[in-house]
C-alpha cells in the first residue's frame, strides 16, 4: 500500500510490532487428533440438553471444545447454544479436576431453554463424569 505522496521505494510496513508473541490459548481443542482421540476412547455422558465427551489428557490444565452441530438449528440458534455451554462450564471450572480434554456438544433440545436449564445439565453431567474435585 502506498501513500500518495510516497513511491513505491518507501513503502510502509504494517505489519504488528509484537506479532510473534501473540499466542493461541492452550485450554482450547484445535487439532483434529484430539478430537479423534476424544472420539474413540474417551468416555460420554449425556442428558437432556448437552453430551459431553472426557479423556484424561497429558497437561495438567484442562482442554475444552464447544460444538453445535446444524441440526441444532441456524448460526444463530448455534452460537447461542455454544454461549450457554461456556457459560455453564464458566460457572464449575474452578470446581471440576485438571488434566482433561473435554469436549461439550449441544443437543437440538437446548433451542429456547433458559441458561440455568443448561448449567443444570452440565452440573448433572459433571456429576456422573465424576469430574468433580
């Protein structure tokens, strides 16, 4: 990009100053090995609102995913479905044990249910996870 004053010899550079220390956060699920994993050998629980997927993992953080697939409803009724997840696990991360991957997926029943709906679901399934401290 070039200034209207400025030729093509003083180009400025705009590139970020501190870009090689941004960092992605490590308590979140990217790589598809994990999920594959999670998937195959982990363990699930479900109730009327969210399943969730659990596997002791190496680190001694816990790992999360949020997923809401398209038959939960359109982008909008997915994103907030995916809200009322991260609020309800929000609520018991202090409270749950570190060191696993857990993965939360959104049941189509979770279209127009109030939030504390949901955090009793995820308290229910924390429960018979038996992931609570």
């Amino acid at each position: 990009m070039y200034l209207k004053e400025e030729g093509p010899e003083e180009e400025k550079n705009y590139q970020l100053d501190n870009w090689e220390q941004v960092m992605l956060d490590p308590e979140i699920l990217r790589k598809k090995k994990d999920f594959d994993r999670l998937y195959n050998r982990g363990k699930s629980v479900g109730s009327k609102y969210v399943v969730l997927f659990f596997i002791k993992n190496d680190f001694s953080y816990t790992r999360r995913a949020f997923l809401a697939s398209k038959k939960v409803g359109n982008s909008v009724k997915r994103n907030r479905a995916r809200r009322l997840m991260k609020e309800s696990y929000r609520i018991y991360k202090d409270d749950i044990k570190e060191g696993y991957d857990i993965l939360f997926i959104a049941r189509n029943t979770i279209n127009g249910v109030k939030c504390r709906d949901v955090e009793k679901s995820v308290r229910e399934i924390f429960k018979r996870a038996k992931l609570f401290i």
